[in-house]
C-alpha cells in the first residue's frame, strides 16, 4: 500500500484538509481527513484529479511551429492542412512513436493522466496496408506503455475527401480505408488497449466530409457501447459545403440523421447556432474543445457559456498539441468567452472560483468522453493524480479554490510537481521519470524527418 497525505485534497465532494490517501495498485481503497501524517506516508501540499485530455492527434507535436508562415494568398485551416498533410507523409511507424512518447510525456508534465487519440496515420509512406492494420495504432498504444499516460484509442474511420462521397485525395491515402478495413482496425485497437491498464477503445468517424451517411450509420453500429468522436462544424467553409450537399448545418444534419447520445463527442463544433447548442446539450453529447488549437487555426470561437446555461458538457483537449498545456487550454477557454461577452469570470460559478468551475466541468466531460466511470477522487475510484507545487511564486499563500485559479492563471508552467496514473507515480518534481530517454529518442527522429 501506498499512502499520500495532502494538507488539502479535493475528492469529488469537495477539499478536505489533512488527508490521507490509501492506494492499492490501481485504486483509490480510503481516505481519512483531519488526520495527522504517518511514518512513510508521502507529504504534499494539495492534491487534485488528473485531468482527461480529450482530443489529441500526437504526430502534429512534432510539426509545431512549422506552420507560422503567411503565404501570399493568406493563411487559414486549409493550407495549415497542406502543410499537415505533407509532414504526415514522411512519418515512419518508429518516428510515430518517438513522436507520440514526446507529446505524452508533455502531457503528464501538464497534469493530463488520460489521452483521446483521434488517430488516422494508418498505413505507410506510400499509402499501402501493413500486413497489420494496426501497426501504427500499435505505435501510439507503445508510447503510451512506455510513458504511463491512460490512453482511450479511437481508430479513425476515413474514406472521402469532402461531402457526398468525393474521391479521397492524393495526400489523404494513409488515411484511408474502407469498411471492412475499417472494422479489422477497430478489432486490433480493442485488443491493444486490452492489453494497457485502463485502456479504453472507441471509433472516431473523421468529419460528415470524410464519411458517407451510410459509413458513418456502419461505424457507429461496431461497437455500441463506446465512444464516438467526430469532428463538427470547425470551419465556416465545412458549415457552407455542408449547406450545400444536405440543405443543412452539419451539426444539425447530425442530430437528425444519428441517434447521438452520451457516448458521442462532438470535436471543436465551433459554428454551431444557438439552437443546435441547446440541441446538442439535451443530446447529452458532450462537445471536445481545444481552444489552443482553435486559435493557432484561427477556427472560431464556441459559445460555451450558452452551452453550459443549456446543461451541456465538455471536455478540453490539445489536438495538433502545438503548445501542451492544461492550465493554458482551460484559461485561454475562459478568456476567449471574457473577450466575445467584454465581462470577466464568465464560466464561474458563485459557488467556486472560476478556475475551480473550468477544472471541475473539464474533468467531468472529458471522462464521460473518454470512457471513464468514475471521475475524480473518491474511495474505489482509479488513483489519477495531480500533486502542485507549493513554493512555485504564484502559488504561495493559496488554499482551496486559489490554489485552481493560481495553476490555470498565474502558473501555467510550473504549478505540476508529481502525476499518478492508475496509482503509479510518472511524474516527480516536475519532470516525467522517462523524460530524458525519451527526448533523446523524439530528438533522432526529428532530425530524420527535417533532413
């Protein structure tokens, strides 16, 4: 057994102050509060839930930055994917690794314990299958494995290049496949994930560009008890082409033509109205928001405070992880909405901080997205942790919710000392216990792909 004392430790009922946590491999077995620490037990300052990531494409960390450059047509989301696309096609299934171990490890660092991995990187440099379908699935479940991050595996089902059934393009045949390719792949992903601790297995149908009605229909039947991530209405040019194939919005086409419920995720769903926001919260769909990557893309920004007056949940994610980092994903979220609605504090709550309002409705969705039971901390619950520093500048003097409000605004970057996931201890004094191995091994890889 190992146990960790807090001198304030927030369970899914709210802080509790000198408490001890008991573990036992993976779970949380007790916890005592108003008690004094004991011989062994491992001391902090406070305590908190690791954080789900929800929406991730880990190849893209190895790209960032390469795309800061203004053509002289412009710069939008679709020459962004240019650029994407052609660095894609280099990768290797061992530079997959090396580069998806790197984004994990960053992620840990940033008090992230699970990861979504939306991934569509299939088959080899050439566009042709492996003999296994899953062989770069199978990289992304090993630099999972060797970083301790939880991973929920979501094969991507891809066959088009836009709205209709458009031939897929050039640049997208490691991306492609076809149904029954399809089906084989989420097979080898279920099995993969099997075999990690608390590994979870769902399907990502691309986008409505990328998947015919009756694809998606297919998809979505394999396995019906998991999670379902699709991209939706992240750019103005999908909502209009959309328009123009159906007669309507994508986010509307797809609460009317699926029977979307709590096990989808809508990814970015930026342009959606105000009525399909209302419409998505009684769907009891919870919308992925990636608000980094929203504004490096220049996508938009989602009305996530009417979502939340509607009931709606979500979750918060790093996708192309040009920047990873959680305080920087739930703060740049809150002050996109103080900029559209010129008012502070908009996503808090009366009863909690607002750093406590993000952190709390951001771990609740992302869970529930992600294909996790039990969220936070409380007895029986899977032991993912987050410890903070207490001598990092911003957060001296903090108790409670000043603590959240301390990491999310004040302290992006240092506020993380130790990380568990599944009751291991990955992450101390800041740095992941595997960090330098590796960096030495992302860094080979990148030098490769820049030759």
């Amino acid at each position: 057994m190992t146990v960790l004392y807090a001198q304030e430790l927030l369970t899914t009922e709210g802080w509790l102050r000198a408490a001890r946590v008991h573990l036992v491999a993976d779970r949380i077995v007790a916890i005592e509060s108003g008690v004094s620490a004991q011989a062994g037990d491992e001391r902090h300052a406070v305590i908190v839930p690791a954080m789900p990531n929800v929406h991730s494409h880990a190849f893209q960390r190895g790209m960032a930055g390469l795309a800061e450059r203004r053509g002289s047509d412009g710069d939008d989301f679709w020459s962004w994917r240019e650029v994407m696309y052609r660095f894609a096609s280099r990768i290797t299934p061992e530079q997959l690794e090396a580069i998806a171990a790197q984004a994990y490890v960053e992620m840990l660092e940033a008090g992230f314990g699970r990861v979504g991995e939306f991934h569509y990187l299939h088959h080899d440099i050439a566009g042709r299958r492996f003999a296994d379908p899953a062989e770069m699935a199978g990289r992304i479940a090993a630099a999972a494995a060797q970083t301790g991050i939880a991973l929920t595996l979501l094969p991507v089902f891809y066959a088009h290049a836009s709205f209709g059934g458009t031939a897929p393009q050039p640049s997208q045949e490691r991306f492609v496949l076809d149904l029954d390719g399809y089906g084989r792949l989420v097979e080898r992903c279920q099995a993969l994930t099997a075999a990690l601790p608390g590994g979870v297995s769902g399907m990502a149908p691309h986008s409505l560009r990328a998947v015919t009605s009756a694809e998606l229909a297919e998809v979505v039947r394999m396995l019906p008890e998991a999670p379902v991530h699709i991209h939706v209405a992240e750019q103005l040019a999908e909502v209009h082409d959309c328009v123009a194939w159906s007669g309507l919005r994508p986010v509307r086409w797809l609460l009317e033509h699926m029977d979307v419920d709590a096990r989808w995720c809508l990814v970015h769903a930026t342009h959606a109205d105000a009525t399909e926001i209302e419409a998505i919260a009684r769907s009891g769909a919870s919308v992925g928001l990636c608000p980094v990557t929203e504004a490096n893309l220049g996508d938009g920004i989602f009305p996530v405070a009417g979502f939340i007056a509607a009931g709606g949940q979500f979750g918060v994610g790093t996708d192309s992880n040009v920047c990873i980092s959680l305080a920087a994903e739930l703060s740049l979220l809150e002050y996109a909405q103080r900029l559209v609605h010129q008012s502070r504090n908009v996503i808090g709550l009366e009863a909690c901080s607002t750093g406590m309002a993000l952190f709390r409705r951001a771990l609740a969705g992302g869970a529930r997205a992600l294909g996790v039971a039990n969220a936070g901390i409380a007895v029986g619950h899977v032991a993912d942790l987050v410890s903070l520093a207490r001598d990092e500048p911003a957060m001296l003097c903090r108790s409670g919710d000043a603590w959240m409000d301390a990491w999310l605004f004040a302290s992006p970057n240092n506020a993380v000392d130790c990380v568990w996931v599944g009751g291991r201890k990955q992450v101390e004094h800041g740095r992941h216990r595997q960090r330098d191995r590796v960096r030495r091994v992302y860094r080979q890889a990148i030098q490769a792909l820049c030759a």
